[in-house]
C-alpha cells in the first residue's frame, strides 16, 4: 500500500524525467519479468495476469510491471508539456471546440528562457532547467486497494482492480502536463465474443482543481483513442474542473476547492470498417494544470483491456440532435469478472451468492440521472429488473434494481429516451449514470457527448445541413422544394436563390433551376440517364440529356405525359408528341381521326364518309395515309382540338351531322413502371 509520504517522495524523485529517459530493453525486459512474479504473487487482489501480459492488447495495462513510484516502463510513453500561460483570458491555454481535438489543446514541448524559476513568468510556466522553462514528469505506479486520494480522501480510492494502477501528473500544476501512450496492434483476442466487435475499455478517474477561471484556462484531462492505420479519430473525451454535465464531487479543503468523480469507463467499439484486425491503434491519456499556473490536474486510470473484470455499463447515443426532439441512449450492462467457483463447503464470501457453482454479485443497481437541457421520456428496462422513473416531462434519476444475482460473463440490453428541451443548446453530455453491488463501489458509464442543434453544416449528420438561425440540422430538400433563406449562413450564401454551391448543400439532387427550386426542370439539364435524380420529372432524356423527354421519345403514357414528356403530351404509341397534335387514331377523341401527313385530329363527316364500310358499333376508322374527301364546308378541314386531352369537337357541314363515333380507343400503357431507358427512342 502506497500512502501520501511515498506519492510526494516518488513526485520529487521523478522531477526533470523527460519523454525518452526511460530505461534500456534490458531492464525493461527484467522489470516486466518482476511484473510476472510480483501479479503472481498478488493473486486475487493483483490484476487478472493474462490480461496483463496479453500481446493482443496493451501491454501492462493494469501495470502489474515497473517499479512502484516510477513512470510505467516500455512500451508505455511519457511526454511532458506545458498548458500555455496565458495571462488574460485571450491568449493560452486551450481553444475549446466540440468536438475537442488534441491540437485544439495547444500544448507546448517548453517555455522560454530562463535563469531561475522564478524567471518562468513569475514561476508559473513550468521549473527552470538548464536554462530553459521545461515541464516535468508527474506520473508514477501506484500500489495499494482501497487507498484514500490524499488530495479529496476516502470519497475516491485506488486502486479499482487489484493492487495497481497508474497516476498521471501527479499534483501537476505549474502548468504542467503530461501524457502516457501506448500503441498497440488489433488481433482476434480484442473481440468481445458477447457482440464480435473489437473493444477497448479502461477506468479512469479525475482529480482537479476549481479555481474558477476561464473554461479555456481550468485544469483538465483529455483521452482519446486514435485508428493509426486510418488516421482517424476513434473516440476522444475532454472535461475541465466545474464543467457542466459532468457528476462531479466537490470538496473544499483550506479555502482551495477540490472536483474528482468515481471511477469512470471508457469503451470504444465503432465496429468495422472503423476498426479492424490487424490495425494499429494508439491510446493517450493527458492530465493537466490550469494554463495560470496555480492549480492541478491529475488522472488515475487503470484497467486497460479488451474486457473490465468486473459489473460496468456503457451505452451510445446521436452524435446529434435537435432542440425539441427525442434523444434515445442505448444502454448495455455486464459482469466482466473472471469466474470464481463455489460450493456449500466453499462459499463466495464477499464475492456474492453462489449460483450453479459460480460467484455472482448481488444488489445490483443502475442510476441514470437525466442530463442537464433533457427530461424523461420512456425508458425500455432491463430484464429481470425493477426501475423507478421520474414523471414524464421532468427531469431526475431513474433507479433500476436487479431482484436476483448477475451472475460472471452474465450482460444485458436497456434504452432510456429523454426530450431535448426547445432552448437547450450546446453539448448534452450523458454522464451520470453508474453500476454497482453489494460488492462493488459504483462505476461510472463511459460519457455520451450529443450536440444540440447546430452552428456550422458539418456538426449535422450525413445528409442535412445546419439552418443556423433556426439553430437546427435539417434533412436535404427534395425536388420542387424552394431553396430557404438563413442569413446567418454565409458558406454558402442561403437567400433563397439558385446558386451551385446552395443546390450542392441543401438539394438532395444537389441542384436547382431558374424558379429557385431544387432540381431541373423538363428540358434543362445536364441530368444523369443512370440516376434521374436531378430532374423533377425523374426522367433523363439519353439523346440529349436533358430532364424530359423530347418529342418522339418514349417511352409515356397517357396518364404520365404531362410529367415526363416536355410537351406535356403523349401519344397512344408510347411516344411524346407536340400539344394538342396527334400520332395515332386513338389519340383523337369525340369522333375524329388522325390525320397523320399533318397530326391533326380530323373530323368525320356525313359528307366526307371514308372509303370503309360502317361499322356496326361506329364508322370504320380511316388509314392515316389517304387523304379525307374535302368536306362541302371548310369547317370539317379545322376541327377544334384541346392540347391537354386532346379531344375534338367534329365539324358540322351545313345540312349535314357528323358520323357518331365511340370514346378514344383505351388502348394505352397504363403504367409508368413499363418505361425503360432502352426504349427511350424515336420509331
């Protein structure tokens, strides 16, 4: 056990060690060996020691190896920092983003030049060494169970799991900062088999100081998870003292005020494509002081793995959401610890109830406390337990109570549904929810970051854009929809107006035309024969590629044509024809016939009988080629014919009437499914 007086002299005794001044592999190879011995030697109370020498995840991730009071040795990496002075609140210390980078931390390697310490802006700027303003390492193996923090007490002990653990920048102040990493190479042996996803899972615990400053200036930790092979960001977590949602403890100890939480998981599992076997993937966890120099920023962690030997819960949840909706958290629960047999002549002791000849803890509880801009909604509990909800439109703490014994590997599934207040805006950080047992103190959930709203297009999902006066993500607008105005976007400009760089932003189909709605109108085009998706007639035409078809172009239909044919006409031969024309008979109604020399629907008159004999049901419709016997009166050359039906009042010749004929013949494609592009041609 490790108490206040070692943590101070093993503080002094790394005082100046910097990034690279570690070791040989030799003693590094003959302390992992002691590591061995010693986590044997531990038994129960030391850290699982296959999850300690695993090749397959980090290594010594419960840091069983190294000597106690010393940086954790290879192939873990110590780099010290500085938290930038800044001297008022515009300068230094760290820009504040969401969600928040490592670059975004600006830490800097050194200070500037100095004679003593007192030269580094007033002591506040790391110590004084070789003449140059350097940070320190601050961060040590810890050893003991159940030890008190000698900063806040008997509220946060360590270590979690076993006997070891590790501190990062110990009672680091002087703007101090310091990082531990490790990288390590993704294999089978990461994939939990309860969800065949590779996991990496840890604990941490916080312990800052409040000093009230500036939230860029506040003493903070920072953990992220990096894919190296993809160079993408896999997870990252960024909280300074006093900062809202956060469940934190504050005690206040001779003036100075004092913030930690309880052990607290980290599980990152993106699943595949994100992260894959084989891959390289770096953890860096940071602690540090505030950037005035006065205050301390410190961070246990411990328990580094695929798996948590013990009960934890963690979920997910939108990465965003808007202010008035419903925000659902997935929620999953577990016992990670190894499994212990029993019997009637071997009980479980202080492990819990003995079920089937296996250990199982008891009085398992989950608490969810609704987070700061959200009340409770719903929630869908979890099997074999009882819960206790706040009323529905309120904000406070679900209880959920576990009648019976959660057995080890033993895991299960909940959702709780909160309402986004309408004024809420910002981060909704989902980080007061926690898991214990009788035999176990509570750990906290890993935190669920939600940004409410939007201020910039690429805090919306895929596939919508940030309204910014509304301070709303918004779905892509279909075709014919106007393009809306928002003057406080200006990349792009959004008044309203057809520009390429609006259609591309707010346009599913990714452009607009000249009446300032989304998609190209028939005619218009470029338009794509594959997809149609710029036209609003969702028909490219392929000989000109233009939205529509044009005339002589099919194929249509009679009840489609006014979409997709540009004319707004359709012929009863599946072609697109000029308004108020005609291709076939059957495009003339009322008694009229296609006179297709000139497309025009003509009359049949008494007078003007063609050479057919009558049909019992109507006149015999004549061939299109023959021309008409002239009509005693002129009128029967020049019926009257509608472009929209295209129907046709006979001519009458005067003491004559016209040849009664039947409705336009129903011989039409019916469906605008038949259209294929392959048809799409002139006869």
């Amino acid at each position: 056990m490790m108490g206040p007086m070692l943590r101070m002299k093993a503080e002094d005794a790394n005082m100046g060690q910097r990034h690279g001044r570690h070791v040989s592999w030799i003693a590094s190879a003959l302390l992992v060996l002691l590591g061995v011995a010693l986590a044997a030697a531990c038994g129960s109370n030391g850290a699982p020691s296959g999850h300690d020498l695993d090749p397959r995840v980090f290594v010594n991730g419960g840091f069983t190896a190294g000597a106690v009071g010393a940086v954790p040795p290879a192939p873990w990496v110590l780099t010290d920092f500085l938290n930038p002075y800044s001297p008022n609140a515009t300068t230094g210390g760290v820009t504040l983003q969401t969600p928040q980078t490592l670059a975004g931390l600006n830490l800097e390697p050194n200070g500037g030049t100095c004679a003593a310490t007192n030269n580094c802006q007033g002591g506040e700027n790391g110590v004084c060494t070789a003449g140059i303003c350097e940070p320190t390492s601050r961060t040590i193996t810890l050893q003991g169970t159940g030890v008190p923090d000698p900063t806040v007490g008997a509220g946060l002990t360590y270590c979690r799991y076993g006997n070891r653990c590790a501190l990062i920048n110990q009672l680091g102040s002087l703007t101090n900062v310091n990082e531990l990493s490790q990288m390590m190479t993704v294999a089978a042996g990461d994939v939990d088999p309860t969800d065949n996803k590779v996991h990496v899972r840890l604990v941490v615990a916080p312990v800052l100081e409040n000093p009230a400053h500036n939230p860029n200036e506040q003493p903070y930790f920072f953990v992220q998870i990096t894919n190296v092979t993809q160079g993408t960001v896999l997870y990252s977590n960024f909280n300074f003292s006093n900062q809202v949602g956060v469940p934190w403890t504050t005690v206040t100890i001779g003036g100075n005020v004092y913030q930690y939480t309880n052990w607290q998981l980290i599980d990152v599992a993106p699943g595949s494509p994100a992260l894959n076997i084989g891959e390289q993937v770096e953890l860096q966890l940071i602690a540090a002081g505030c950037s005035l120099g006065g205050h301390f920023g410190e961070l246990y962690v411990d328990g580094i793995g695929t798996t948590i030997p013990g009960l934890f819960v963690g979920g997910s949840g939108p990465t965003q959401a808007n202010p008035g909706t419903l925000l659902t958290y997935n929620l999953n629960y577990k016992n990670g610890s190894p499994a212990v047999a029993c019997s009637a002549a071997s009980p479980c002791a202080n492990l819990g109830a003995c079920v089937t000849g296996v250990c199982a803890e008891t009085g398992a509880v989950i608490d969810f406390t609704t987070p700061p801009g959200t009340t409770f909604s719903s929630i869908t509990p979890p099997a074999g337990a009882v819960c206790v909800s706040p009323p529905v439109g309120t904000a406070g703490t679900i209880v959920c109570t576990f009648a019976g014994p959660i057995p080890a590997g033993g895991s299960g599934a909940f959702a709780i549904t909160v309402m986004i207040t309408a004024t809420t805006t910002g981060s909704i950080v989902c980080g007061n929810y926690q898991i214990g047992s009788t035999q176990e103190q509570p750990l906290l959930g890993n935190s669920i970051t939600t940004y409410a709203g939007c201020t910039l297009d690429t805090e919306c999902p895929a596939g919508d854009w940030c309204d910014i006066s509304l301070n709303l993500c918004t779905p892509t607008l279909a075709n014919g929809v106007a393009l809306p105005s928002d003057n406080k976007h200006t990349v792009p400009v959004l008044n309203g107006q057809c520009n390429a760089a609006a259609a591309k932003l707010v346009c599913t189909s990714q452009v607009c035309d000249t009446d300032n709605k989304c998609g190209l109108l028939n005619g218009d085009g470029p338009c794509t024969v594959a997809l149609e998706a710029e036209c609003r007639s969702a028909v490219c035409d392929p000989k000109d590629m233009k939205c529509g078809l044009a005339n002589g172009d099919g194929t249509c239909t009679l009840a489609d044509g006014p979409t997709f044919c540009r004319s707004g006409d359709c012929s009863a031969n599946g072609l697109c024809l000029p308004a108020g024309t005609c291709d076939v008979d059957a495009d003339c109604l009322g008694g009229n016939w296609c006179f297709e020399a000139t497309h025009t629907c003509t009359a049949l008159c008494r007078t003007t009988r063609p050479i057919r004999a009558r049909r019992s049901t109507g006149p015999a419709q004549p061939q299109g080629s023959r021309a008409p016997r002239s009509c005693a009166c002129p009128a029967c050359a020049t019926p009257t014919t509608s472009a929209v039906s295209r129907t046709a009042t006979p001519a009458v010749c005067p003491g004559t009437e016209p040849i009664s004929v039947g409705p336009r013949s129903a011989t039409r494609m019916t469906s605008a499914a038949s259209r294929t592009a392959t048809a799409r041609a002139s006869p």
